[in-house]
C-alpha cells in the first residue's frame, strides 16, 4: 500500500514541473555543448576615467547565443557554476578577451582588462597559474588584469582561495570587489580583504536622483575605499547627473549604458570612440 501510495505521489509531478525540469536539463546539455560549438562568445564594455578623459578598461562579459536566441548570464552563468562548467567557460572568455584585446592593451600599459571570476574557478589549486599561463601565450601582462569578485567568494573564504588571490596579486595583477554594497560584509571588513578596486553596485548608482536623502551613503563608501588605498569604480551609469554626482565624489572610473552598451569585438573601436564623445561632452558643459 505504501508503495502504490509513493507511486500516487510521483504520478502527481505536475506537467509544469515536469516541462521546467526537461527545459533545466535541455539548457544543461546544450550548455556543454555550446562550449565546443563555439556559442559563448565575450561583448566588452568600457570604462572611463574622467582624469584621463579616455577608456581606461574593458570589461569581458559572456554571451551565450543559442541557435534560438540569446540566453542571459544570469541564467546561465548560475547553471555554469553548479554543474561546474564554470571552470571551462570562465577560461574560454579570458582567452578569447585576451585575444581580442591583446593590441589595445598592448599600445598603453595603463590600459587593463577586467573579467569576472567565480568563486568556484577559486577553488582550483592552480588557478592562478591557468591565468598567467594564459596571459603569457595571450603576450597580455599580468598587470594590464583586473579579476572581478563578488562579496560572497570571501563568505568562506580559505587559505586556498585567497592564496590563488595573492598569486595573481604578486603578479600585478589587480583584484576588483564586484557588486559592492550588495553583499552581506560591511565597509569595515574592507581593509581585511585582499582587494585592490572597489565596483559600486547599480543599485546604488541609481538612487542618484535630486535630493535622494540616502546619497550620503555614497559618499562614505567611496571614501573609505580611497582612505584604504582603494580605486572605486560605479557601474551602471546611465545618465549624465549619475556621471557628474559620481565624479564630484571623485570615484575614479565609471561605466555603464550612458557611455557604451556592451559590444562585441567587432564593434570595439566604436564604442571606444563613442564612449570617450560621451565623456568629452560631460566635461565641456
Ligand atoms: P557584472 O559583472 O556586475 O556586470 C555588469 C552587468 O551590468 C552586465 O550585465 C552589464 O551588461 C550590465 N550593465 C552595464 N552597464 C549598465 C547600465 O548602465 N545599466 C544597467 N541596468 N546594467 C548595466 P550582464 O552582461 O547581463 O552580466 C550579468 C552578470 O553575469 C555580471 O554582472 C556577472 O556577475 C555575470 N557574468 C557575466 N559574464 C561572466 C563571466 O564571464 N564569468 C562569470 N563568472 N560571471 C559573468
Ligand atoms: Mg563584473
Ligand atoms: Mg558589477
Ligand atoms: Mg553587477
């Protein structure tokens, strides 16, 4: 009786559980594949340095374009680092980034690329070696690299992971705190963490309206970070009180839709040049 009452319960799946289930798994699949079949591919956005006045930065983002349609890294990305594929994936962006980035990058040494990093790629014990090893065949220094981290990497952080950190670091290479102000460690772990940049989350950026009573936040986070030697970059600029608000506060680098969409390669050189006009036309009025 038992038995046929289990059989009873699985007969209940219901049928849209079962189609979100074959639809995991189709996207699972499809994802190993998409590796080989070459269908993750890198857009780049930039980042400006109001100092300079020009494109300091580039930042590599993934893109899946399925035969159907484009699979966002929200979804993917999460589904990546669960199955593990992350490992794969993540190196394949750095290589192709490196790439196609290796001529801009090597015109200028203060010119870097910046990639995002998973906690998961962390826990590989050679890691850092994997990415300097590819730097070196890419003829991309070790300096001109920027890793992007969330908050919850260091969450539980171990001597292995922050020792792949402190490899890279040794190199030149430059570790970013991505999302910041999202997770859960306070300005006050800052100074403990093995960190160079600081990325000021969107969410943040986007209270920039006049009069937001909650901006003074901003501002503590940006000078803690300077008064810890710590650069700050904003992301998710999107327009120009968001870039004269966050310059006034002297963050050192900015980004975002206002400057440039992410863009493949192909279209480097011109959101490059889009993004510096953007730029240019802020610091005229
Ligand atoms: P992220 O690293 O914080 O990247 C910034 C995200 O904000 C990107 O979304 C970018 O397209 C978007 N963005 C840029 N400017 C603006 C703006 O002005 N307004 C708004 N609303 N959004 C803006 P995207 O490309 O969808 O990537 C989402 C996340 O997926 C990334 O967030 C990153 O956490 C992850 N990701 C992307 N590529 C990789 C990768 O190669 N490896 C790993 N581990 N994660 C990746
Ligand atoms: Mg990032
Ligand atoms: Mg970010
Ligand atoms: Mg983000």
């Amino acid at each position: 009786a038992a038995k046929a009452a289990g059989k009873n319960r699985f007969l209940r799946f219901h049928p849209d559980m079962m189609a979100a289930l074959v639809q995991r798994t189709d996207m699972e699949s499809g994802l190993q594949f998409a590796l080989q079949g070459g269908e993750i591919t890198v857009d780049f956005q930039p980042i400006v340095s109001h100092r300079s006045g020009q494109v300091v930065q580039f930042e590599a983002l993934a893109r899946w374009d399925r035969g159907a349609g484009r699979v966002p890294p929200s979804d993917f990305i999460p589904l990546a680092e669960r199955t593990g594929l992350i490992r794969d994936i993540g190196l394949e962006v750095m290589s192709q980034a490196m790439a196609q980035l290796a001529d801009w990058l090597g015109e200028d040494p203060q010119r870097s690329l910046a990639v995002n990093v998973s906690g998961v790629q962390l826990q590989e014990h050679d890691f850092a070696a994997k990415v300097l090893g590819l730097a070196e065949t890419r003829g991309v220094a070790a300096r001109q690299l920027v890793l992007e981290v969330t908050e919850s990497v260091f969450f539980h952080a171990d001597c292995d992971l922050i020792r792949q950190l402190s490899t890279l670091r040794d190199a030149g290479a430059r570790v970013a705190l991505d999302d910041f102000g999202t997770g859960y460690s306070s300005l006050g772990r800052l100074q403990d963490l093995p960190v160079d940049t600081v990325k000021i989350d969107k969410t943040f950026v986007s209270m920039v309206r006049t009069g937001s009573e909650r901006l003074p936040i901003l501002s503590s986070m940006i000078n803690m970070a300077h008064s810890l030697g710590l650069t700050v970059t904003a992301e998710g600029i999107e327009t120009a009180s968001q870039a004269d608000y966050l310059t006034a506060l002297d963050c050192d680098a900015l980004q975002g839709y206002l400057f440039s969409l992410p863009e493949p390669a192909a279209r480097l050189e011109k959101a490059l040049r889009r993004a510096e006009e953007v730029l240019g036309a802020l610091q005229q009025r």
